[in-house]
C-alpha cells in the first residue's frame, strides 16, 4: 500500500530539518532574548557594573525562558529543548582555555600547587562570571562574559521554557475557548 504525503510535509530530509531546527531555535534563543533584553532593560536605570550584570542575567533568564515557551508553545519544535548545547560546548571550549592559561601566583608561596589551582580557579571566576567588568566593558573578562557566560543563560532558560511548555501547556492539551 502507497503511503500518502500530506503536501504540508517537507520534502527535506529529517536530519537537515533537525539541523536547520537547532539552527533557527538557536538564533531566536540568542538573539531573539537579547532584543528583548534591550528594549525592555533600556529604561530600566543601572548605574553601576554590578547593577549592568546584575540586570542583564536576570533578564537573560527571563526572557529566555519566555521566549523558549512562546517559540515552542508556536511551533512545537523538538530542537528548542536543545539549544543550549553549542553555547555550553563553547563554554567548556573556553573555560579549558582560561585553565589552560599559565597561572600568576606567588613563588613564594608555602604550597604552590595549591596556589597554582587557587589561581587557575581566580581567573575562571574573573573571566566568566562578569567581576572583569570591573576593569571596564572592553576588557577580556567583560567581553567573555557577555557572549559566553550570558550567552550559556539564554540557551539554557530558552530550553527550560520549552521543556515547561510541552510538559505543561501543549496545543493539544489546552482547550480552547469554542469548546
């Protein structure tokens, strides 16, 4: 027996689909969040680094995880749930780096592997958690920690919204008002 193809069916193989999936969710996780963040954290005061950070991860969060839910809630794209992958490859990629660098400690110091570690683990810190912003937004540490670490926040959110939203809320499973 032939089997019917619905003409809304993609002539497209199920991989390139899926890739082109993740690429899409991707973007909208990224960039999609970070226009939110802009036009809504805009009037939103900061004074301070800290208060930038302090704004720009919550928003981060936020919005991800509101746009995961409305991408998904649209589309139902299985690829949603899976965007945070490449930012925390990426990550890792660039966390090994920062360990990998040849520490700046004291020689003096009375045990000097721990020393050695302790400085390793300082840098991380410094590098990929926003306290570089204290040096100014050009620096190294500022610039690591908005397209790595804020990135890493709004793919991860991203995909929780679009976990929540299929445990939660399907199309099928929310009725509607005509019923």
């Amino acid at each position: 027996m032939r089997q019917q193809h619905s003409p809304y069916m993609s002539v497209l193989p199920n991989g390139l689909l899926l890739l082109l999936g993740l690429i899409l969710n991707t973007l909208a996780a990224v960039f999609g969040a970070g226009l939110f963040e802009f036009a809504i954290g805009l009037p939103i005061p900061a004074h301070t680094v800290s208060q930038v950070i302090l704004r720009s991860v919550l928003l981060s969060i936020s919005l991800g995880a509101t746009t995961g839910f409305f991408v998904y809630r649209a589309w139902e794209s299985v690829t949603a749930k899976w965007v945070w992958i490449l930012p925390a490859v990426l990550f890792g990629i660039r966390a090994l780096g920062i360990l990998a660098t040849p520490p700046a400690y004291s020689v003096m110091s009375d045990h000097p592997r721990v020393a050695e570690l302790w400085s390793h683990l300082a840098e991380l810190w410094n590098q990929m958690s926003g306290a570089g912003c204290a040096g100014g937004f050009a620096t190294l540490g500022c610039r690591n920690f908005f397209f790595f670490t804020n990135t890493l926040f709004r793919t991860v959110s991203y995909a929780a919204g679009a976990v929540l939203c299929e445990r939660y809320l399907r199309k099928t499973g929310v009725p509607s008002l005509r019923s």
